[in-house]
C-alpha cells in the first residue's frame, strides 16, 4: 500500500504590529469567510488547538530558506484566543529579518498567512462552503501580498503609535484589495 504524503495547504491573513524587533498579531481568525478558487472557507474555533503543541516554524513567504523563528527555540509564541491564532515572534537579526522590519515600516507587508494539512476529520463540508475544525499547523508566514482572509491587519505598533486614523486607512487598502485579488 501506498501513502502520499499530505498536500500542505496555505492561507494568508493581514495583522500585524511591531513592538522594536517583534512582530505581534494574529496568523488566522475565526468565522471570517474566505474565497478559496471555487469554494469558500472559514475557520471554527479550537481549530488549531491540537497543533500548539508541535513545532511550528515562522518564515518569509513560505520560503523555508527564510526561517523567522520557531516554536521549539522560543522564539515564536503561538496562542490560540477568541478571535483566532495569535503569535508573537521575536525578530533575528538576519537579513530577512532586517528586510520584513524594513517593510513593516514601510507598511508594505501583505499580512499573514499560515501552512497546514487538514487531519482526517479536520473539516466539515456543507455545499460549497468548508469549515476547518482541526489544522495541523506547520508554519506560518509573513508575507508581502494580498492575505486570503480579509478580516486581518496589519499595523506597526512602534512607529504608528497614537496613529489609529492611519492604521484604519491601511486595514481598509487591504480589504479592498483582497476584493480584487
């Protein structure tokens, strides 16, 4: 007998903040629809309880070149809270580090967004519409284009504090590019 091995699936998100050299946000929310090719997609709290307890890599664009932190070393914090899949991931001083900082300053980051493979019985289909109820997360990823998932942000918390009015205007480019992506 044969097995494949699973197909890694990835969905993007846009939320996140900086606090000096960590970024701080949410890599998934709950109960936000997504368009995914020809079906639609969301989330069901609790979904990626079981995977906390695994290593999980942060990267650079999926880029596994590109490693940001992980889970094992400390150096990503993952939580899982109400509104979704919180991290917090303490930056190196690399050169890929110091690019996303660069481009988190800039507010040009696309968002988040998150590598996993649905264990069996981790989905629930109704027409077209699929629920994630259970995720094995392999990583998550900053990423520089438009995230999956519209109902994110992201702001950079050292440089935009007391700049709200800004932070909403960026969440709202977003949205709307999400739209037309």
């Amino acid at each position: 007998m044969t097995t494949t091995a699973p197909t890694i699936e990835r969905r993007a998100f846009a939320e996140i903040r900086t606090a000096g050299r960590r970024l701080e946000g949410y890599a998934a929310t709950f109960g936000s629809m997504a368009n995914i090719g020809n079906y639609q997609e969301r989330i069901a709290p609790g979904a990626f309880t079981k995977a906390l307890a695994g290593d999980v890599l942060a990267l650079l664009d999926h880029d596994p070149a590109k490693v940001l932190g992980r889970t094992r070393s400390g150096t990503l914090r993952l939580t899982e809270d109400s509104r979704g899949l919180a991290f917090a991931l303490d930056i190196p001083d690399t050169s890929a580090g110091r690019d996303l900082l660069a481009l988190a300053e800039r507010g040009d980051l696309g968002g988040m967004s998150f590598g996993f493979v649905v264990p069996q019985g981790g989905e629930q289909w109704q027409g077209n519409t699929r629920t994630l109820r259970a995720v094995d997360l392999r990583e998550i990823s900053v990423v520089s284009a438009w995230p999956a998932y519209p109902d994110t942000e992201i702001a950079l918390r050292s440089i935009m504090r007391g700049c709200e009015a800004q932070r909403r205007r960026r969440v709202l480019v977003m949205a709307e590019a999400a739209t037309w992506a």
